[in-house]
C-alpha cells in the first residue's frame, strides 16, 4: 500500500477496549496481526526522545518546483511540501502495515469494518491558532475527492460522504463489499483547514504559502531554486509518541539543482548535508576527495527490509506496437544487465524479477500449495506458462556478445508479426508495413549511459529507439497524459499492498490521465487478483493473493526488468546524531539531529581545509 503524501494505510483493529460487542475503540490499528505499540507508550523506539532541537538540514532537489499544492494535478510541488500537513493517523516505520492516531486520538470500528469512527484531539491546531475541527476533516475529504488529484477519487470510490457524530466525532461508512483497508485510506488522507481555502482555487497553482497543522512552515522561497521551512516553536504535537525525537532541525533547506553531477560537486563542497545515492557508478567514483578519506563527508550504506519495487523500461500498451506481449517479452532479450552490472554498476546490483522482490511477497518457482489454489480458476485465461515454467529475465554471460538472445527475440517478434526488412534492414509490421521505432523518455541525463547500450541491442533487431531527456515539468506532463512510448519508472511496493494495486495494474486506472498505471494494462485476472489482495482476511491469505498476482504480473511482460539492492546509500556530513535502531522501512531522516560538537568540529575542520 502506498501513502497517499508518503505513506501506507491499513486496518485491523487491536489493543482494544470493549465498546460493545460488536465494535472496539484503540489508540491505533494493524493490517494484520497485533500493533507493536500499546496505548501508552512514549515513542517510537526507532528515535531518540532527547534529540536536541536545533541547526539546518539542507537538502537538495532535482529540477524545479511552481507550486504549494501538492494535492492537484497541476504544477511541480515543492520538495518537502508534505512537512506542513497531517493526517488523523501516522504509520509505523517498524511494523509492515500499522498506523497510530495523530490528529485523532482513538478509532472505533466494527469487527467487519464497515465503517470507522474517528474522534479528534483536543489540542491540535493549525498554525494560525485555531483548532483543528470534524468540519475541517469532513471539507478536506469532500474537496480532494472532488477537485483534488485522480488517485483521490479512486482511492474514496467506496467511501460515503463523512459525517459528524458529535462535537470531535466523525464517522465514514463503506460500501462495495469487504476492503479491509479502506478505515485507514481515510486515516492517512491530509486533513486540510478549511477555514483558509475558503475563497481560494483549490484547483490552481499557488506560491502562497498555506496553512497547515504539521511540524514546519514556510520560512521563504524561490521559485525553481530554493525554499526553506522552519520548525513551528509551538507545534501542538511536539510531545505526541508519534512524533516525539522527531523534527529536530529548525530549518531544513531544500536547493534546486538541474544536473545531478553538479549536485554531487554540490554535495562535496558543502552547500548541502546528505544525498541518498542512486547511481552505482557514481558511489563507486564520484567520492574519492579528501573530505572522504579523512571522514568528514561520511559514505555509508544502511540496511532495510523493505520491497524493492519494480524499475525498468515500461512500456506504454496504450502504443498498438507494445500490445502484443510477444513483443513486450522481445524487447527484454534486448537489454543485457550482467554486462551493464559488470561495465556500468561495478557489479553492485542484483537482477530484479519480481514486482515484490526482496521480501516474502515475491513469486519464486512454481506456484503450489495455497497460491496454485487461488490461480488454478484462471488455467486458460493466464499464460500457461505461469504454471509450468519458472520465470527470470533473460540472461548473458555478461561479454556484451548476446547474438543468442538477440536470435530468441526475433522469434518472438516474428510470431507477433514483425520482421526485418531485407531491403531497408528494418523491423517491419507484416499487416501495416510500418517499422518499429518508438523514444525512450527520461527525466534524469542519468540514464541515458543504460538506455543507449540498449537501444544500441534494439537496433541490432532493426529497431530505430531513440533517447530523449526532458525537463521535470515536461516529463510530468507526458507522463501524466500518457503521451510517450517507454520510460524507465520506478514502482515502489510496501510490506502491505493493497488498494494502491487498482491505481498499479487496474483496467480502471488505464485511461484516467495522471493515474499510475503507467503501463496501461487491461486484465480482467488481474483485476481479480486485486480484489483478493485487498479483501484478505489475515497476513497468510495476503501473502498467498499477493503471489498470486505476482506470478500473473510477471508474465504479462510490463515491463523490461532492472536491479534492486536491499541497502540504502548515503552520503552525508558529518554533522549529525542519529539513533541507533533503523526500522524496517530503513533510514528516517527526520529522526536525526545536529549534533553540536560534530558541526562545530566540522565548521572549523572546513576553515583549514578544502573536501
């Protein structure tokens, strides 16, 4: 499941006191299984409860931003845009799927959760003072479902208009059978003050500051270059168990970069704190300086338990050449990881194969037991071979000779109807007499040393694939309107799926511009499989359903397959405390700390020396 500003959302409910019989009140609730924190604990233990406040935290973004309203499909939000809104429940970092009240101090649900009832705190306010109202719940889900991004009316599909119950109580009932998530779709929605959109376009642009209840506000901004929060001093949740240890910086500093080169040279010189690193070339060459070899400018890998997600060359079925997945799967033949890990990644990656890799979610071998029983209803409407043959993406032995692979693939494309002109040397359509040529769009020059190997392979096939890099509003506004052939797209998993799946892989979400489906498929199975994700009863029958759908996934050829690594990369200064646990979800930045003595020892390290 993913957060709709960040985050995952779930339900069952669990350490509970008795209501009557059929429903329970809880200070949090779990997808599955028992909560890790009962009702009175502190905080979480993956931060410090005496981090000290102070100093800046300076990051840095890539392209531009134009507006303040991250709700709306309209306009680039600014980076960290998310640290001035809350919503009525908060997820755990430690557990797979758990949330715990925040602006809503206890939920009450039925046991067939069918509708939950929220009751608001007593002191959360927004940062003008007044305190944060069922009005102002009830306004703020009506208007994002109404005005606010695709997702918004696609996630509350089945919810009813909330309603007050009492002064501090509201109240969402469901419909469209059993989902057991959709209590907590609502608790992860961003409560908005209603009171200040009033006479303004909910739907535009804006550079006007708003209003919000979370632990920063806007300081001041550039538009496209810079913008810098600061920590409210009377934030009305500082002490809260969610959020004590956390928000320790007074200023976090967001600087707009349009290269990711100058970033890093950025980076080394000091002009901002950290960088979680992406590119394994430029971990393995891009920090051989002084200030690394003497550990001021600290490289640091961090260990996670999260899924990996899906990266790869998505193509768009909505193009009539990537309909067929005889194609799709040709295309893979054409992309040689082992020589890309070996020449471009210094062998750092592992081959990724499944939507869910890196965890117990994933499809390995043949499907049995319980998983054979949920896809056993679908034997002539699903690949055979999701039943007999074990799938990996195609391989080499990594010399940058795949004359093999390249022979499997014409195969393919020759059943699909394609072949190579002897005339123009050309991938012809057999029916239309057109040639294969589609662009490869990416928003980052990053990629352009993986995709140009590629395309380089597809014209082996006599495919003309061209590379195009595009500035981040344009790239956003193409991906939006589905107006490209292929990007490279990073699908991010939780440890929970669920009704983000729909908005993933659903024939509903195909045509609804800014929807992420990005690959644009159409599958009444998979719709299925969805729908028994979202309605599993316990973590063994979520497990099984999201194997399930993996296994179909995968032999529907979405996508050409990249890598995944199960650590993060870090470089970052060495200004900061931290605590010593990291939680499943893997680094919280926002739980570290400038520590006083580092940043004055680094402050007068960097008067003597250049990094």
């Amino acid at each position: 499941m993913i957060r709709i500003l960040g985050a995952a959302i779930a339900s069952v409910l669990i350490s509970v006191s008795p209501v009557s019989a059929q429903t329970s009140v809880s200070h949090g609730i779990a997808m599955h299984g028992d909560l890790k924190y009962p009702a009175d604990f502190k905080h979480f233990d993956y931060v410090n409860p005496d981090a000290p406040k102070g100093g800046e935290l300076r990051n840095w973004g890539f392209g531009g931003f134009d507006t303040f309203n991250p709700f709306v499909i309209k306009g680039r939000a600014a980076g960290g845009i998310g640290l001035l809104f809350e919503s009525l429940m908060v997820p755990s970092a430690a557990e797979p799927f758990s949330k715990y009240g925040l602006l809503a101090e206890s939920v009450e649900m039925p046991e067939d959760r069918s509708w939950i009832s929220f009751i608001l705190r007593t002191d959360a306010k927004w940062h003008d003072g007044k305190p944060v109202t069922v009005d102002d719940v009830i306004w703020s889900f009506e208007t994002l479902k109404e005005k606010g991004q695709p997702l918004y009316r696609y996630y509350y599909a089945n919810v009813e208009t909330p309603v007050k119950t009492g002064e501090r109580t509201v109240k969402f009932t469901f419909t469209g059978g059993v989902n057991r998530e959709l209590p907590l779709i609502v608790s992860d929605a961003p409560v908005l003050p209603k009171h200040y959109w009033e006479g303004r376009d909910f739907e535009a642009t804006t550079l006007e500051p708003p209003l919000g209840s979370g632990p920063y506000r806007i300081l001041s901004f550039e538009p496209d270059r810079e913008v810098v929060y600061e920590r409210v001093k009377d934030y009305w949740g500082a002490d809260h168990p969610t959020q004590k240890g956390q928000w320790n910086f007074d200023r976090v500093r967001f600087d707009y970069y349009r290269d990711s080169t100058v970033a890093i040279e950025a980076l080394k010189s000091g002009a901002f704190d950290y960088r979680l690193e992406n590119s394994a070339k430029d971990w393995a060459t891009a920090y051989d300086v002084p200030a690394v070899r003497d550990g001021r400018l600290i490289k640091s890998t961090f260990e996670h338990n999260r899924p990996a997600g899906m990266q790869g060359f998505v193509m768009n079925q909505r193009r009539d050449m990537f309909k067929d997945p005889n194609v799709r799967q040709a295309l893979s033949y054409a992309f040689d990881f082992e020589w890309s890990n070996k020449a471009l990644f210094y062998g750092q990656y592992v081959r990724t194969r499944s939507y869910f890799d890196n965890s117990e979610l994933s499809a390995t071998g043949l499907p049995e037991g319980e998983v054979l029983k949920i896809l056993e209803p679908y034997r002539g409407r699903i690949p055979e071979e999701v039943f007999t043959t074990v799938f990996n993406p195609p391989k080499t032995d990594g010399t940058g000779n795949i004359r093999g692979n390249l022979r499997d693939a014409l195969k393919l494309l020759e059943e699909a109807g394609w072949t190579v002109d002897p005339n123009t040397k050309k991938l012809t359509n057999t029916a239309t007499g057109r040639p294969m040529t589609f662009e490869i769009l990416l928003v980052s020059p990053l990629f352009e040393r993986i995709a140009l190997p590629y395309t380089a392979n597809l014209k082996r096939l006599g495919i003309e694939a061209s590379v195009r890099t595009v500035d981040t509003s344009q790239y956003k506004e193409r991906l939006d309107r589905f107006d490209f052939d292929m990007v490279v797209l990073s699908i991010g998993q939780s440890a929970s799926p669920g009704n983000e799946q729909r908005e993933f892989w659903g024939a509903a979400a195909a045509d609804r511009d800014g929807s992420r489906n990005i690959a644009g498929i159409k599958n009444p199975v998979v719709d299925e499989l969805i729908e028994k994700v979202i309605s599993a009863g316990d973590r063994k029958e979520l497990v099984n359903a999201v194997r399930a759908l993996d296994y179909v996934l995968q032999w529907q050829h979405l996508v050409v397959p990249h890598w995944h690594i199960p650590y993060d990369r870090y470089v970052y200064w060495d200004r900061f405390g931290r605590p010593d646990t990291i939680p499943d979800s893997g680094v919280q930045i926002f739980s570290w700390w400038v520590d006083p003595a580092k940043d004055a020892a680094l402050s007068q390290l960097r008067r003597y020396r250049n990094p």
